[in-house]
C-alpha cells in the first residue's frame, strides 16, 4: 500500500499533522533543486472563526517545483 497520500495527524493541545513526503523525502526523490519549500504563521483555524486569535500557527508547504 502506498502511504504518501494519506493524511496523519494528533490532537492533542499542540496539534500536529502531516500528509506526502518530508523535506528529506523530497529533496531525496526530486533532487534539492526541483523543491520548494514555504514557511508561513497564520491564525489557527479553530479559533478564527469566532474570536481575535493572537496565538499563530506554524505552516510548512513543500512543493516539486515543476508540478507546483
């Protein structure tokens, strides 16, 4: 069964979650060159809806760059 398409994740007070490959995994199968990697902090979704968050969230993106 191939696994990279499924998503994990915990909840827990500090909610984690992951889906595809790592950065390790990608740079591994595509070579450093061809990913990218984006960083962001945004409001956490849960509580945006209806209060003034102050807490961010931390959010990694890594994308192949050809098929973005």
């Amino acid at each position: 069964m191939d696994y990279d398409f499924i998503p994990t994740v915990v909840f827990s007070p500090t909610e984690y979650s992951f889906l595809g490959l790592n950065e390790e995994e990608a740079i591994e199968k595509y070579g450093a060159d061809n990913v990218d990697v984006y960083h962001r902090e945004t409001p956490a979704l849960e509580t945006s809806l209806y209060t003034k968050n102050s807490k961010l969230v931390y959010m990694k993106v890594i994308v192949e760059i050809k098929t973005d």
